[in-house]
C-alpha cells in the first residue's frame, strides 16, 4: 500500500534560517508528490507539487524536487520568516485516485 | 477568494452522545469529502460524496457515520454515538472535479473531543 513517512516536528528555527523538511514515500505505480501546508485557523493548502520522477516543485520560496531513486520529496526554503510557521503536510497520489495519502504533518515554528 | 468553512470549531461530547459537524464548501464544486486526523497520527479518508451519494468511503466509515447534504450549501458528517477514539481533527474538503491533478480545497477542521 502507499504510505508517507515525514519528520516529526516541531522543527524550530529562527527567522532566515535554511528550511529543510523530510518527506519519503512508499507507493505502488508513480504518484504524484505534494506539499500541503496548514497555518492556524485555516485549512489545508496545497503549496507545490510534482507529478514525475525530477520535477521540482516551487511556490512562495519553497522548493521540494521528486526524487524516485531514493523515493524522497523534501521540502527546502532557504530563508524562512515568522510568516512560515505552520503545519506542513506531505502527500502523495496514484494513478487515477483523487485520495491523497498524507503524513503525519511536521509542526514548523519560526521565531524573530 | 472562496474557501471552505467548517463549524464548530472545536466541539465537546460526551461518549455515545450524537454530533453533527458542518461543513460549507466552496459554492460550484461538485464532490465532498471528510477526512479526519487523530492527534499525532496521519490525515485519514472517510468518505467521498458526488450527487447526494457517497461515492467511495474508507473503512473507518462504519455505520456510525453517516454524510448529508440537507440542502444547496452545508455538508454534514453525523457520528451517532460517539466513542472516545472519536476524537480528532475532522477536515472537510471540496473540488470541483475528482480525476487527475485537479485540487481538493480544505477548510479549518473541527476539533472533537469525546469525554
């Protein structure tokens, strides 16, 4: 079965920090990889994806590259700001269904 | 911009007591889906809904659940008679297709604590 494995948080760090957060993958056939992000109060969000093996994915500074050799999709940012903090969930689907398998979500708590 | 809204917030029972969570989700989207993440763990599936029918659920959707959509906007989850283990974070979502790479939107969950 498919199954995501992300880093436990909370991941604390202070404002322009370097970003990473791991994210590894187990999926029968090739998924597509996501990055959604939760900030209090408010739903999930789809910050970036990727569809294929070495496509990378990019929104609001953030990068995560879909690596199939080592099944990983790792989320970076190079200069994090108090903005950022928030829940980070990784995903992933396969072929035709429209249910993400998620992670657990890694608390990111961003301090000035 | 339009967003899915979800009430309440956060929501205390007390065991085998019944509860309604609600959901608005975004006005032209078509399909409706309940998810639910149990403190620490993953966000889990329950249960898809297109055309006043579930579509596909998990197996944690047992007979204690059950969705509706009483009328043009809200989007109801029921679980008759709650259990301790009940308690979790439940998201609703909505998109406006389900194939392929289109996007599920999420509201803010509603946190349920069974006493």
């Amino acid at each position: 079965g498919n199954s995501v494995t992300q880093m436990e948080g909370p991941v604390t760090l202070s404002e322009e920090a370097f970003l990473t957060i791991n994210c590894t993958y187990t999926a029968t056939g090739y998924p597509s990889l996501f990055w959604y992000v939760q900030y209090p109060g408010e739903g999930l969000q789809l910050l970036l994806k990727a569809t294929k093996a070495d496509d990378k994915g990019s929104n609001k500074g953030f990068e995560a590259t879909y690596r199939k050799e080592t099944t990983s999709f790792h989320l970076e940012k190079g200069s994090v700001q108090v903005s950022d903090s928030a829940v980070y969930f990784c995903a992933l689907r396969t072929g035709g269904s429209y249910i993400p398998t998620f992670g657990r979500g890694t608390s990111l708590i961003v301090h000035p | 911009e339009p967003e899915v809204t979800q009430t309440p917030s956060h929501q205390v029972t007390q065991m085998g007591q019944e509860v309604i969570l609600r959901c608005v989700p975004i006005s032209n989207h078509l399909y409706f889906y309940w998810y639910r993440q149990i403190l620490g763990q993953k966000v889990e599936f329950l249960v898809s809904f297109y055309n006043n029918e579930i579509s596909e659920k998990s197996e944690i959707f047992d007979d204690q659940f059950s969705v509706e959509r009483p009328d043009g906007s809200n989007f109801t989850l029921k679980i008759r008679s709650t259990k301790l283990e009940d308690s979790a974070m439940y998201f609703c979502a909505s998109s406006e297709i389900q194939q392929g790479a289109n996007e599920q939107f999420f509201g803010p969950g509603t946190r349920l604590t069974v006493l």
